[in-house]
C-alpha cells in the first residue's frame, strides 16, 4: 500500500568513514543546522497540531465520501468526479507527508531525546490510525479495469494526467489483499516492524564505544577507520568488533524478527520471490536487476580483486587487514577543508554543468536546508529528505572536513536538487523508485570529483584522489550487490527457520570473501559488522539500487563526455519526471537500456578505466 512509512523518512544513509574530529572544530568554518519552520514552528506549537486534527477530520471525511462507490464514478461523464477524488487523495497525502516529514527530521536530530522520540512514536501511530480511513481507496480503483480507464482518460484530462501513477499502481493488484487484512496489516505496522526499526535506531544511537578513553558514538569510531595511523584504525576496528559482538543477541533477534514479518507478508500477497516487493516498489524489472548481480558478479576479479591486490602492494603487504580497506595513502591530502570552501567546490562543479541546477543547489545553503555539524544524539550517515512538494527537501550530513565529506555533500545536494525539480510531478508522482533515486546524488558526486580531479596536477595527489573514488565506487557498486546477495541469503535461509548468530555471520563472511578477493584479510571480529548496516532492517534489498545508480551514472558520464549542448536539458528533463516515467523511458533519449547487459558493463568500464589508469601511475611512480 502506499501509506508506507519508508516513504516519509527515507534514508539514504552514507556511512563515509571519516576522522575523528570534534564537529566544533573551529577550521570547519560556521556549520548549518536545519531550520525545520518551513514545516512547522515547533513540534508543540499550535500549527502542527492542527494539522494533525485537520488529517484526521479529512481522513475521515474522505472515507465517507468516496468508499463503495469508486465504480460508480467509472462511467465517462462521471471521470472528472474521479478525477477530483484522486486530487483530494493527493492532497491530504501532502498533508500527511508534512506532518510525519516534520515528526522524523525532529527526531533525527537527536534520537536519544525521550521527548523527540515519544513524540516522533506519538505522531506516527496518529498517523497510522487516521491513513486507516485511506486504505480502500487504491483497492478500489485498482478493481477498474484497464479498459475502463482508457475510456475514462479520453473523457477526462485531469484524470489522464494521472494515467502514470493508476498504471503503476495496477502492478500492484496481483498482490492486493481484502480491506480488512490491507488494514489489519497498516495497523499492526506499529508494533511488528515499525517497532523492530525503532528498537534498532535507538539501540545504534546508544551504543558507546572506547576511543582514547573517552565514551564516543557509532559516527565517531567508525570516522577513526580512515585515519592516517594505522594503529589507530586497528584500535577501532578491534572496539567496533567487541561492542557489537556483545550486541550480536539482541541484532540477531531483529534480524530474525523482520525477515520473519517479511516472509508472512510475501507469502499473504503471493510474490514469488524473497526480492519482489522491492523490484516492485522500484518499477524494476527482476530480469534487469538480475543482469546487474550477475555483471558486477563476473567483474570481481577486474575491479574489486585488482583493486586490493594493488593497493596492498602500496602498504607492503600480502593482505590488507579489513580495517586498511578504505585506509587513505600515505601521501594522501588530509587537509580540512572548512564548509565555506566546501560549499563553493560543489557548487562550482555544478554551475559548470548546469546553471540552474547550481541555483537550485545555492537554496539548501543559503535558506538553512542543511543540517552539517556531529551532534550526540544526532542521526549518523547522511541523506536527502524529500518532505513534500508543497515544502522543500533537506539534506543532513556529519561533516569533518575531508574531501570524502565534500563527495558526500554533493551526493546529498543531487538528490536535495533531484527532489526540488520532481516537485512539480505532485505528491503522488514525485517520489522516484529508488533505482532511479540515486541518479541526481551519483552524477553530482562525478562532477565534484571530475572538478577536483582536474585540478590536481601532482601525480602522487593524483593517484590518492583516484584511489579514494576507486574506492567509493566499489563500496557504491561491489559492497551494495554484495550486501544483496547476503539478504538473500539470509531471508532464503530464515524460511527454514531461525538463524543462528553464527550462521549469520558466516553468510556474512562468504560473501565478503567473494567479493573483497584474496588480498583482504577478514579479521577475527569481522563476522559481526553486518549488524550496523541499516538498510537490511529498514529497507530490505534497498541496497542493490546504489549499484543500479552508480552503473546508470557511470554510462550517463560516458553520454556527457561526448555529447552536445543538450545534454544537460535531457538531464533536467529525466529530473523532472520524478516517478511519472518508467526508467526505460527516461533513459531512451540518452541512447541508453537497462535491458540490454552491455548496459551494465559499460557503467563499470568507467571503474575500470580509474583502476587501469591507477596502475599506469604505479608503473610511472615506482
């Protein structure tokens, strides 16, 4: 069903490993934090909670209007009452979209709040009750036929222009349950895996680690993994495997708990395997998602395999240990690099490309859509809030001033520009399936990097910088596929019955193995790092759309670096579109198929070709 509450707090969360500094450190310049007033005044105030009054009464009032009698309207000279349910349904979807958008950036900034948090718990179970009144109505429209509907869009263009979300929807109807099932299922969302979810937020939040003797959270001791000292990134790692060991009962109980929840709900609604519903929900076909697996599968050796070897023989090493894996070179740039002149590297990057999609991305500076400083409490990783389309987007980042942060911000402020540009598709055909979701982040993140790159003239700095891209984009491309495959193996096992933490961790183990190569040595404590990875308790098989992504990227770069003026017009246009078209429309005009396995093996050649070009440098530098 739509009223899905992933929706309104996606979480592209970013674990970019950065050093481990105090975000008050007075080289990062003045850091933004988010002004959520664009929203509502305050989480008390008068505003919002009329709002919420206000989504109740209209829910309500809604279910009496329109319930039962959706076929009745299904007549030709009834399609412009249809028309006007669908819009009055958009509306209080924007409505409702505020309110929740509101309650979770007011609990991201600090989940360890009690306040924040009974609030953000408060608000969604209101929310949950009150969308209840909404379930019938996509039960009901997908019960008109499609000839109807053909009928009914010549009849009517204000309910032709919503041809593309009733189409979609329609994919849904195979897997549609009765009323009071769709309704038991909302309702006890709450307490089944929205629960579950919370108690692993709260759990990671909470957890304290020992750096140097002082109490710190996930964000700071992961930023130690890409320190300079490798004895400090050793130090890390070992704390990371012990604090998360000694959790690995209550993660393997969550774990447990969700791929159950997921199994009873796919076999209710008869998808027929472990990943439908999220190709589903992505407008992906499982043939293409597939082909993607099996290209990144394949190329292993010549990216990831390569890569390591190579980069163990800059440390002088057989194997690197797993916490050297993302360890920068010894000549590598740490400087700081303060928000300010953060800021003008990526904006610069793309006014270079696009004049308005620099002016859109200036917004999230210049009106305070940016949340940047490490708090306690504060969410770790980083993402892009869409909100609503009657609002704006925000982007929340944990900036400590390394080139890696400055890619992250770009990443951010892609889908931050990506989401303003889709606003205009309405609330119920802006939203992008996610394998399309990442395309404004990746090419922003290109375009930094491309910038930075070009003006690099030392060829040692040269070479950390491409290693450090290599490097992002096989945790982008290699790590997230990688990452699937685990899920699968973990909800195909989990239908045998419960998992062990030790059959946990060694599903973990076997694909880290396939995919990392000979030259990472998986360390003891290593089995456990699967438990931190958000994404397989929030959104199961997200996590392959990163890939999706970067490859759809990395064949878009190859487009623009021989196209013509209007390369950036079609860009804006794909932007745009929001979810209003399927991927294999949008990327027709750029020459471009999804279906077609060459496809992918064009968007790694970019990897590729940064690899290759890294070993001309080694045989240059010696």
């Amino acid at each position: 069903m739509r009223f899905s509450f992933s929706r309104w707090f996606f979480n592209d969360a970013v674990f970019k490993e950065k050093e481990n500094l105090a975000a008050t450190d007075i080289s990062f310049g003045d850091l933004p934090e988010w002004d959520l007033t664009d929203l509502y005044p305050s989480h008390d105030g008068p505003e919002f909670k009329a709002d919420l009054e206000k989504a109740q009464k209209q829910a309500r009032e809604f279910e009496v209007k329109y319930k039962g009698k959706i076929l009745e309207l299904t007549i030709e000279n009834q399609a412009i009452e249809l028309a006007r349910s669908i819009q009055s349904y958009e509306q209080l979807d924007d409505l409702i979209g505020r309110i929740m958008s509101f309650a979770f950036l007011y609990y991201a900034g600090d989940n360890t709040d009690a306040a924040r948090v009974k609030f953000f718990a408060d608000t969604r179970d209101i929310v949950t009750s009150l969308s209840s009144h909404l379930i019938f109505f996509e039960l009901e429209l997908n019960a008109v036929s499609k000839e109807q509907y053909e009928g009914l869009f010549k009849a009517s263009e204000e309910l032709a222009y919503y041809k593309p979300w009733i189409d979609e929807l329609g994919k849904s109807k195979p897997h549609q349950l009765s009323e009071d099932i769709e309704r038991l299922f909302h309702e006890k969302s709450v307490t089944a895996s929205g629960a579950w979810n919370r108690l692993f937020d709260e759990t990671m939040a909470r957890l304290k680690f020992n750096l140097d003797g002082k109490e710190v959270g996930v964000e700071e001791i992961l930023n130690q993994m890409t320190d300079s000292d490798g004895d400090k990134r050793a130090c890390a790692a070992k704390e990371i495997s012990r604090v998360l060991g000694d959790n690995l009962p209550l993660f393997t109980l969550i774990t447990n708990t969700l791929a159950k929840d997921k199994e009873i709900s796919d076999r209710w609604r008869k998808f027929d395997d472990i990943a439908d519903s999220r190709h589903l929900s992505n407008s992906v076909e499982r043939e293409v998602v597939d082909a993607l697996v099996q290209t990144v599968n394949d190329a292993y050796p010549r990216i990831s395999h390569r890569y390591y070897k190579l980069k163990a023989k800059w440390f002088g090493v057989e194997q690197l240990n797993f916490w050297d894996r993302n360890a920068p070179l010894p000549h590598a740039d740490n400087r700081i690099i303060p928000w300010e002149q953060a800021q003008s590297i990526v904006l610069d990057a793309f006014g270079q490309f696009s004049p308005k999609v620099e002016e859109i991305a200036k917004e999230f500076f210049d009106k305070n859509w940016i949340d940047a400083p490490v708090r306690p409490g504060k969410s770790s990783g980083a993402f892009a809030h869409p909100t609503v389309p009657s609002a704006h987007p925000y982007v929340m980042v944990n900036y400590l001033g390394k080139t890696r942060d400055v890619m992250t911000v770009a990443h951010e402020l892609g889908h931050g520009v990506h989401q303003v540009l889709a606003a205009d598709q309405g609330s119920l055909m802006a939203s992008t399936p996610l394998t399309l979701a990442e395309t404004a982040s990746v090419f922003g993140e290109m375009l930094t990097f491309q910038k930075l790159l070009n003006a690099t003239e030392n060829p040692r700095q040269r070479q950390a910088m491409l290693a450090s891209k290599v490097e992002d984009m096989i945790n982008t491309v290699v790590r997230q596929i990688a990452f699937y495959q685990f899920e699968r193996k973990v909800h195909a096992a989990r239908r045998d019955g419960e998992l062990t933490s030790e059959q946990l961790n060694d599903m973990w183990l076997s694909v880290q193995k396939t995919s990392l190569g000979d030259a990472v040595k998986l360390n003891e404590g290593y089995e456990s790092y699967w438990t931190y990875i958000p994404h397989f308790i929030h959104s199961p098989f997200y996590v392959y759309a990163y890939a999706f992504g970067d490859c759809l990227v990395n064949s878009l770069y190859a487009v623009y670096q021989n196209a013509d003026d209007g390369f950036a017009h079609k860009y804006l246009d794909l932007l745009k579109a929001g979810g209003s078209k399927h991927h294999s429309e949008l990327l027709a005009p750029f020459g471009l198929d999804a279906t077609d396995p060459d496809f992918w093996a064009q968007g790694l050649g970019l990897l590729e070709g940064f690899i290759d070009e890294l070993e001309q440098l080694e045989e240059q530098l010696g």
